[in-house]
C-alpha cells in the first residue's frame, strides 16, 4: 500500500496570527517528531493549504489501527510538553480523525493533497466503500500518484481541545485522501466524487494542501 500500516491519525486546524511562527516552528523543531517517536507510529507529513480550510494539515501512519489506542500513545497524549500545551490551547477549527485506512490505491506520495470529507449514511456504508473503490483508481489519471480511503472511529475521533466533550455529528466522518504531483492535478479529480450525483449529499468539505515537510520512523537519530 502507498501509506505505510493499516491506522492514521489525521489533524487540522487553524492559528491566530500572532501565535503562527511559534505553532510552526513546535510543528517542526517538536511536534512531529516526537509523535513519529511513539511505538507504532511510521511516519508523519505536514500540509498548508492551497485552498481549502483549516489552514494546517498533518497525517500521521500508524503500524495498526490498534496503536492509536495503545498505552504508549496514550502516555504521549497524557504527558505533553510545556510547549505542545501552550500551543495546543490555541488551536481553532480543530478536526482531529482517528482513521482506519480502508483502501489504499497506487505508489508512492504526491506533493500536493487533496482531500474530501464524507459523512456516510446511517446505512450502507458498505456499499458506499465499494463505489469509492472505484473512482480512487490513480492509473488513469494524470499527475494523481494515489488514492486513499480513512474511515473514522466515532469513539476515538476527538479534538484535544476545550470542546472535545461536546457531542461531534462529523466525529465518524471518512477522508478521501488524493495524492498528486501538483495542486493543479487535484481539482478535476475531486470533481469526480464531489460532482458526482451518488456522493454529492455525502461530500461536507472539500480542499487542496501543499506538503510542507515528512519524516519517518526511519529517518530519527538512534541513541
């Protein structure tokens, strides 16, 4: 599969201006590295959008579903540094998705993003998976380098935020993730979903982010 293991972690929000470098420079020299540090967890990307909202966007893979419930995750999530609190209050517009990834189609991973969020019916969402699997095919598609499916977990999928007890009608939404070479290769692909009269009434967001940065597990110093 183009993305590594079998769970992700995705997360976005926006940030006040006064506080954008210093949430930046967390992302970068703190954040991200030290999620992809937690057993289990493969790799993570950065995004900015390109059009769409919130502004930042990140995925983070994880080895299985089971690790985004695990007790080292956990821990993390428990003992966050003085600097992930201080920047963490001040997150707006936060959608946190904690995702099984249930489909998985092409090679490698774009430059650019795009991404459609789903709320599916009540019923059939398996039929609902079937139909998908047959548009996210990047073979024929120019500049599309793969195509993904997240499918939430309605209990798991909560913001860190103050608000994160408030009840979430999009808490089991699903993400169709579009990998490209360039932003300019996304739209008319997410036209064919977001378009399409069969997904139309399902389609609550859609937008366009550009990757600011990756690394994986691979990639950390050992001790």
């Amino acid at each position: 599969m183009p993305i590594a293991g079998q769970g992700m972690l995705l997360t976005s929000m926006d940030i006040d201006s006064l506080h954008e470098a210093e949430f930046n420079r967390w992302y970068d020299r703190e954040h991200l590295e030290e999620r992809v540090a937690i057993d289990g967890f493969l790799e993570a990307r950065r995004y900015v959008a390109h059009d769409g909202k919130p502004k930042y966007l990140s995925l983070y893979s994880t080895a299985t579903f089971e690790v985004l419930e695990s007790p080292a995750y956990s821990k993390a999530l428990a003992n966050q540094t003085d600097w992930s609190k201080a920047n963490i209050a001040r997150f707006q517009n936060m959608i946190r998705g904690v995702a099984r990834i249930t489909i998985s189609r092409g090679v490698g991973r774009g430059a650019a993003l795009g991404v459609i969020r789903l709320r599916p019916p009540a019923e059939g969402a398996d039929k609902l998976r079937v139909a998908l699997r047959e548009q996210l095919d990047p073979a024929s598609r120019d500049g599309i380098i793969s195509m993904h499916l997240l499918e939430n977990d309605p209990v798991l999928s909560k913001p860190l935020t103050a608000d994160a007890g408030k009840a979430d009608p999009g808490a089991g939404d699903w993400f169709v993730l579009v990998d490209a070479t360039d932003v300019s290769a996304v739209p008319a692909v997410a036209a064919s979903i977001t378009g399409n009269a069969a997904f139309t009434p399902l389609v609550v967001t859609s937008g366009v982010y550009r990757l600011l940065w990756d690394v994986a597990e691979s990639d950390l110093p050992r001790s």
